[in-house]
C-alpha cells in the first residue's frame, strides 16, 4: 500500500511538472498568439483603405465622345458623311471609369476583427446545428470580415483585370490611331511641300502680273484708242461708201459724157487725123489740171482743167476757140513723183472745165489712174 502511494505520488508529481512546463510552453504561445492576432488586426486595418467598398454613380453624359473617322481622306466625303468606327458602342466600357465612391474602414469594426466565434442575441456563442462545433464564420466575426474583405478584392481584382484587357483594346486602337496619324501626317507634308511650291509659283505670277501691270494697263489704253480710232475709221469707211457712191453716179454721167464726146470726136478725127500733127504751145509751167476717169480699153482719158489754163488756152472770156492737139505730161505725186506718161488734147469743153486726151502709147511707163496730175513741164 505504502509502495502504491509513493507510486502515485510521483506521478502526480511528474504530472505536475509536466503541466508546468506545459503551462508555459502555452502561456508563450498564448503571447505569440495574441499578438499575432493584433498584427493581423492591424494588417486588416491598413489593407482595408485599398478595397473599394462602393463604387460611385455612373455620370450622365450630355455628349458622346466623338466617334472615329475611318473613311479615306478624300473631297467626296466633304459633303458626305464619313464612315464612323464602333469603338466607343461596342468595344469600350465606361464603367470601367467609375471610381470608387467609398473604401474598406475596419478603424470602427476592430471588435469584430478579435471577435473569433458568432455570438446570438443573448451573447453566447452560437453552435451549429449540423456539426454541433462552434461557429466561426458569419457576420460579427474575424471570418466574416475576412470573407468581406476577400470578396471586394476579388471584385475589385476582376475589374483590374478588365481593365488591362481594356488598355490592351485601347493599346490596339491608339495605335491604329497613330497610324492613321503618321499617314495623314505624311500626306500632309508632301500637300504643304507641294503647296508651298505653289504658293512660291503663285507669287512668281503675282509679281510678273505686278511688272505686267503697267503694260496690260498701257495695252487697255491702247485698246480703247484703237476702238476709238476703229470707230472713227467705222465712221471714214461709213463716208467713203457715201462718197463712193457718189464718185460712182458722177463718174457713170461722166463717163456717159465722155462717150458723146468721144463720138462727136471721132467724126471729126476721122477726117482731119491726117492732117494734124503735134504743134508746140507756149503754156506757162505748172500743174493744169487732173485725170478724172480712165478708159484703158479705148485709151484715153478725161481731165478736169483748171481756170488758169482755160484762160491762158481760151482767154480771159473763154471766147477763143479750144486749142486741139496740146501735148501735156501726166504725172503721179508722191515721195518721189513719178512720170507716167504723155496725152494729146483732143477736145475742150470749157463750160464743163473737161478735155478728153488720148494716151500716147510711145510715152506711157505705168497705168494712168484717176487722181493723177496733168502738167507742162
């Protein structure tokens, strides 16, 4: 009995001793414990700010971005409208945009954080009816917030991730974008090089057309004096055609009288041709008179006589009969005068002031034309 005793007394004893080295191996857990469980209340206190815990309110947009020009740059789409890229309907996605209306703040939920198990209304602790183990999980307890927290990082981790799918969109449309741009840019330079050559030819026109000016001016003045000068000269022809016809009736009469004439002196020449011969008179030198009409069939001519020679021929009172046969030259004014040739009165009229003289063939170096001059050298 005595031996049983001593027995049970040192196990009691080394039970003892055991409890206590065991007593304070736990009471250092317990330390580690619980400060481990103030760090991590602390970490969940810090890392809450970083999750959002509300996004905020889509903005109304009073005006859509501007869609993305994808037809060419050409004239036909300036009174056309351009085709316009779907980025902004059906590729991008505005919410990603939103931000966060509120953040985790676990400052005024510390209690729940040490709370380890789910207590009920009356403070205890909560058990579950399938396991009968107490409850860990639900709200009021570290779980709970846990379980909290991970779901707004995981919603928040799946819009990060949508949005760097979206950048990689934006990525592939910005460069698009640049593309576009750096074409456009290129086509723009060479418009602007060539533009520039223009605008360097433009003003070598406008700065021929300033020295050209004076000219072009002188060339209108010009023209208006030649309009002028077409208008008076419309206005000579005008008077000419007038005279013409005139000339044309007078010369017609006199020519009709020059056919009388010309028959009364042929009967006449006809007997005395024989007998006349050229005789010599003592005019004085000078013009006498000038040729009026020509008659190159017949050749012979009509002459206009002037007073002077009336009266030197007939006399003062043109009672003298005519002289016949008076041998005159005819010539042609001008720079220089020209001799045409020789003519043989052969009737004078001296109430008409006209003679009819025949064209001495042996003398004659050119035409005679009406206007020419008859004269004694």
């Amino acid at each position: 009995m005595g031996k049983a005793l001593k027995i049970l007394v040192i196990c009691i004893l080394v039970l003892s001793i055991v409890a206590v080295i065991l007593a304070h191996m736990v009471y250092g857990k317990r330390e580690q414990v619980i400060a481990r469980n103030q760090i991590l209340t602390s970490g969940y206190v810090k890392l809450a700010p970083t999750i959002e815990d509300k996004l905020a309110d889509a903005a109304e947009q009073k005006n859509p971005p501007p869609g993305k020009d994808i037809s060419p740059a050409t004239p036909e789409f300036i009174d056309k409208a351009p085709e316009v890229s779907d980025f902004w309907t059906k590729k991008y996605s505005a919410s990603l945009e939103l931000g966060a209306q509120s953040m985790l703040d676990m400052n005024k939920r510390k209690g729940e954080l040490m709370t380890l198990y789910k207590m009920n209304a009356l403070g205890d602790i909560e058990v579950d009816s399938t396991t009968g183990a107490k409850r860990t999980d639900g709200e009021g307890t570290m779980q709970g917030i846990i379980e909290e927290m991970v779901k707004k990082s995981g919603e928040q981790l799946g819009r990060l991730n949508e949005t760097r799918q979206m950048l990689a969109i934006v990525r592939d449309e910005l460069i698009d974008t640049i593309n576009d741009l750096n074409k456009n840019k290129i086509e723009l330079r060479k418009n602007i090089k060539d533009m520039n050559a223009q605008k360097v030819k433009l003003d070598e026109t406008t700065a021929e057309l300033e020295r050209q000016k004076p000219l072009v001016q002188a060339a209108e003045a010009a023209k208006k004096v030649a309009e002028e000068k077409a208008a008076d000269m419309e206005k000579q022809k005008t008077d000419l055609e007038t005279k013409y016809q005139e000339l044309e009736i007078d010369f017609k009469k006199r020519d009709k009288e020059l056919k009388e004439l010309r028959k009364g002196l042929s009967e006449a020449s006809s007997t005395a041709a024989a007998t006349i011969k050229d005789q010599v008179f003592n005019f004085t030198p000078g013009v006498k008179g000038k040729v009026v009409a020509v008659n190159d069939k017949w050749n012979y001519i009509l002459v206009e006589l002037d007073d002077t020679f009336l009266k030197e021929a007939m006399g003062e009172d043109l009672a003298k009969p005519a002289p016949t046969g008076v041998i005159m030259s005819v010539k042609r004014t001008g720079t220089p005068e020209i001799f045409i040739t020789k003519v043989r009165l052969t009737q004078i009229r001296a109430k008409n002031k006209h003679a009819i003289g025949d064209i001495l063939a042996d003398w004659k170096q050119q035409p005679v034309r009406e206007g020419d001059v008859i004269f004694f050298p």
